[in-house]
C-alpha cells in the first residue's frame, strides 16, 4: 500500500494553519483541522502528522493528538510546533522539548519547531489577559525587556524555510 500522509493541525491565529497548507501543498499530504479528525476517517493513513501551537511552553492539544493516533493504527506520527520564540533561541527550545515528549519519545517522534509570531487581532480574550500577565511578570525582571517588547506587539516571523526539514523527512520515502 502507498504510504500516505495526513497533517492534522490545531490553529488559533492562524501562524500553525498557515504553516500546514505550505508542507501539504510541498508534500501533497491530505490535511485536516484537529476538531474535525475523526478516528475512522484517519484509518486509512500509514503517516499521521500533528501541527500546533505552543501555549504557555505545552503543546496544545499533544496529549489528545498522541491517542488519537495510538487508536488510528498509523505506523508513524510526526509532530510540528509552532511559537512566538525564534528558531535561534535553541536552548529554550530544547527545555520546551524536554517538557512535552519523555525520553523515549524525543527518539521515537521526529519532531519540529517553526517561528510564527503573535497575532493580538485574532487572539481570544483570555490569551491576551495571558499575554498582558507575562509582560508584566518580565517588566519585573531585567534582560527581559526586549522580549518583552517584542510581545507586546503582534508580529510574524514566520517563514516557509522553516518547514524544509520536515518536508525533506516526509519526500525521503
Ligand atoms: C497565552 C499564550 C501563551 C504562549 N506561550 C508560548 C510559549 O510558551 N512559547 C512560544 O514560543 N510561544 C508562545 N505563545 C505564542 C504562540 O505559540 C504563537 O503566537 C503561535 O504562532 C500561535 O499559533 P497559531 O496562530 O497557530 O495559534 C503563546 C501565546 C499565547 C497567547
């Protein structure tokens, strides 16, 4: 049987859904909102690929993402995370990896970071009261104020660049 591939993403501002549509349309993988997956639809899928956002440094909806494929019968899961932070801030990206997947799993699941950005237009009420909290916990600190301007502003730095090492492990088979 072909080996095919489903991306399944979980999108707030649009940063992971944005991200999705650009390796789906590289990969030709089917694509699919994360409310919307259903366990006998994903049935038919040898790869099962999850894509979402950091949220207060977890990756949201993991947990449920990781049984739905245990009940899939997918052979691989792959997964992609998407945050404000850039992708040169390695060491807080390593820490964020190390508090999501165990041991076992940083070697079983090939797994991704990808920069996107902060969207205040399209945030819901209590991410914003989040985002105002954190920005006033860093103004608390020094060497926090430049990230925290950052984040005091919407910003994209997201970029299609990003998905090249996933898209390079999904064409190697
Ligand atoms: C309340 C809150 C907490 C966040 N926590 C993190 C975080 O821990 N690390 C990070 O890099 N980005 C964090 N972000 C930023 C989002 O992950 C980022 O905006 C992402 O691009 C959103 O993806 P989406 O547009 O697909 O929902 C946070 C955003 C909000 C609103």
């Amino acid at each position: 049987m072909k080996d095919n591939s489903i991306l399944i993403y979980r999108s707030r501002t649009g940063f992971t859904k944005r991200y999705a549509e650009m390796i789906a349309k590289e990969t030709g993988c089917d694509l699919a909102e994360f409310q919307k997956a259903k366990i006998d639809f994903l049935a038919r899928y040898q790869t099962f690929i999850f894509g979402s956002r950091l949220h207060a440094g977890r990756i949201d909806g993991l947990s449920k993402a990781k049984k739905i494929f245990q009940k899939s019968g997918a052979k691989r899961f792959i997964l992609f995370a998407v945050g404000a932070i850039p992708n040169t801030a390695e060491e807080t990206i390593a820490e964020m990896w190390k508090n999501n997947l165990s041991e076992i799993e940083m070697e079983q699941i090939p797994h991704f970071y990808m920069q996107g950005g902060l969207n205040y237009e399209r945030m819901g009420f209590m991410d914003k009261t989040m985002m105002k909290a954190a920005a006033v916990f860093m103004s608390r600190r020094s060497g926090d104020e430049v990230f925290k301007k950052m984040i005091s502003q919407s910003y994209d730095i997201s970029s299609e660049e990003y998905i090249k090492p996933l898209v390079r492990l999904l064409k190697e088979r």
